[in-house]
C-alpha cells in the first residue's frame, strides 16, 4: 500500500511538472470552445478581462456544446481546453468520458438564462405559434388521422394549422452537436408531442403498458428494447429529413443573415442574438407569450434554459489567467442583474443562486454526478 501511495504521489508530481513545463512552452492563455450560445457571453468576459488584467485576452472558440465537450473531455494539457461552455447541463455520458480520460475535477458553472426563439424576417409577419404547431411542422413522424404514426405529411404552416400564413415551412437550425438543439428538442418539440393523449401517455408508460402503446401507435413493438419515455423522446426528437428544416451550423449570426435574405424562413437560436438583431429579426410568439427579457426571467415564456459552463480543476494552478477569469465572470458587474452580461442578451440567475455558482468556483468544488 506504502509503495502504491508513494507512486501515485510521485506520478501527480511528475504530471504537474510535465503540464507546467509545457505550459511555459506552448500556451500561456486561457483555452475556451463550446457553445454558439454561450459564445457571445464568453467573449465580451474574455475581452473585458484582457483590459483590465496583465494576463492574455482568452481565446475563445465556438464548436458547439457537444463539440466542446467532447474537446475538453479528450484529456489533461495545453493540447486540450481548459474551458468548455455549454448551452444545457453536461451529459452522464460526457461526464463519463471525462473521467475515463483523466479529466476528473470538473467545476461546473451556471451562468444564467437564455430563451430559445423561432424567428423570421421584421419583413414578413410575425409568427404566432404553438409547440403543437412546432412539433406538427417539424417532427419526421406525427400521429395521422387513424393516430398512428406516419410520416410528416405537411409542406406549408398553413396545412399545419388554418390559421398560420400558407408560405413554405423552412427552418434554419442547429446541428444535433448543439445544446441549442437539444434545448429545442427538449422544450418545445417534446412539448408539443405531449399535446397529443397518447403520445402523452407513452411518454409515462412503463413495464407492460409501453407495448400496447406502441402498437397503437403504429411502432414496431420490436423496435425499441426501452422505457416509453424513451420511445417518446425518440419520435419527439426525431427532424424531418426532407429539406424543410435545414442544418445551419453553429453560427447563429449567419442565421440571421440568412432569415434577413429570406423572408419567408424562419430560424432557431437563443435569445442574445435576437436581443442584438432586433432591427432585422422578430421572435415568433409561442404558446401566447413572446421571447423577451422579462418573459423568460419570469419562467412565462416556455422555451428556455439554463447556461453553463466547466472548468478543468487540474488546469486552475497552472494556465495564466483562469482564476482571473472566472473571478470576472462571477462577479456582480459581469453576471449581476445590471450587469454588462444582461445588456448582451444574458438573462440574470436569482441572487442566490449566483451565490452558490460563485461559492463553486471560489472553492474550486468539482460537480459529482451519479
């Protein structure tokens, strides 16, 4: 046991040195990737801490929540992020894949909220939806006339709902390695998937009541060895393949571009760069409420979600600037309710759970999930 202590101590000792030599070589900034979300709220942190430190502005990267985390679990060194942002809250999975790669501490931070909008041109009428309405237009697979399942038979807004304009439905979205997509998925197509009593029922179907469902539903009963949740989600989160929705990459700002040189698309993506785009772009009213500020501080409007980002513990002591940064980042005039983060867009956490992110990050405590 001695000899086993003394060994795993001796090899802590010559990672630290190793990861220290190689900083003072290779980088010394502070390394961010993740989430097109967070990104703009990263950046303005990043900038902010460049000019009033005498460390190096953070080099921030948008790849995505998935592409961020799957980055920054890749390993321990200068060669891996020492940050990763992330529009939803980190996976089992990933968390798993971290550990597994020697990334043991991680300290995660939630920074606030964001609203997730359907948007289109100020050109064209604003849109006035239902999450119904959403997963009808969106979805590969939707209950027919019998109920069963087939597939999305719909071409325009019109024929999803008689009182929507007949123009051609084309969204522009993220890819599935986005949090905003799983966020989307999450919120609004599994709450309009929910409008429909039995796919409502499959969803808390367990055990011997998940079958008949599924038959009558028209799903091969031999297609899913799962929990009717997870049937549920399947068809809930499942994107029509057929052209109307189209994969947009991680760069929110082109998609504005795009919804201002097409008029009669619509667009997915947070709340921040429709704050900052208001000129050019409208959010669509969803369930009777529209994407605003208050709307989304107050819980009324139904498509948002929290923020993070995490940290590598094993990075802290070692890269310039990171207990700079996150000490910037956590701080009243940054994340607080009239701070420079809620003018980009950011929807502010209560205080007390700002309290309790900062308290993490002053102690460095690492996230456990089990």
């Amino acid at each position: 046991m001695l000899k086993k202590t003394i060994s795993i101590v001796a090899a802590t000792i010559i990672g630290g040195s190793i990861l220290s030599t190689s900083v003072a070589s290779a980088r010394d900034y502070v390394s961010i990737v993740g989430s097109s979300t967070v990104y703009p709220f990263s950046t303005t942190v990043a900038e902010q801490f460049g000019k009033s430190s005498k460390f190096s502005t953070p080099k921030v990267e948008s790849t995505g929540s998935g592409g961020g985390l799957k980055l920054f679990c890749a390993g321990i060194g200068v060669s891996h992020p020492d940050i990763t942002n992330a529009s939803r809250r980190i996976k089992k999975s990933e968390y798993d894949r971290c550990q597994s790669n020697g990334v043991k501490d991680i300290i995660e931070v939630k920074v606030g909220y964001d609203g997730i909008v359907l948007a289109n041109s100020k050109k064209s009428t604003q849109m006035k939806l239902t999450r119904r309405d959403i997963f009808l237009a969106l979805a590969k697979m939707v209950p027919g006339a019998d109920g069963k399942l087939i597939d999305t038979p719909y071409k325009t807004w019109k024929e999803v709902n008689p009182s929507l304009p007949d123009i051609k439905i084309e969204v522009l979205g993220p890819p599935p390695t986005s949090g905003t997509r799983d966020a989307f998925a999450e919120l609004a197509m599994e709450g309009g998937a929910k409008t429909f009593a039995d796919m409502a029922a499959l969803r808390k179907a367990k055990g011997d009541a998940v079958k008949p469902l599924m038959v009558k539903l028209g799903i091969p009963e031999n297609a899913f060895n799962k929990k009717g949740k997870k049937v549920f989600q399947y068809v809930a989160h499942s994107i029509r393949e057929d052209g109307a929705y189209i994969e947009a990459g991680e760069n929110d700002n082109l998609i504005v571009q795009k919804l201002d040189a097409n008029p009669a698309a619509l667009g997915i993506f947070g709340f921040s760069f429709l704050d900052q785009n208001e000129d050019k772009v409208q959010g669509s009213e969803i369930d009777g409420h529209l994407p605003t500020f208050e709307g989304i501080s107050d819980g009324s409007y139904p498509v948002s979600r929290p923020l993070f980002f995490y940290v590598k513990k094993a990075h802290v002591a070692v890269i310039p600037g990171i207990t700079g940064y996150l000490a910037e980042f956590t701080s009243d005039k940054a994340w607080g309710e009239e701070g420079y983060l809620a003018d980009k867009g950011m929807i502010p956490m209560p205080e007390e759970e700002r309290k309790k992110f900062a308290a993490n990050v002053k102690n460095l405590t690492p996230l456990v999930l089990q």
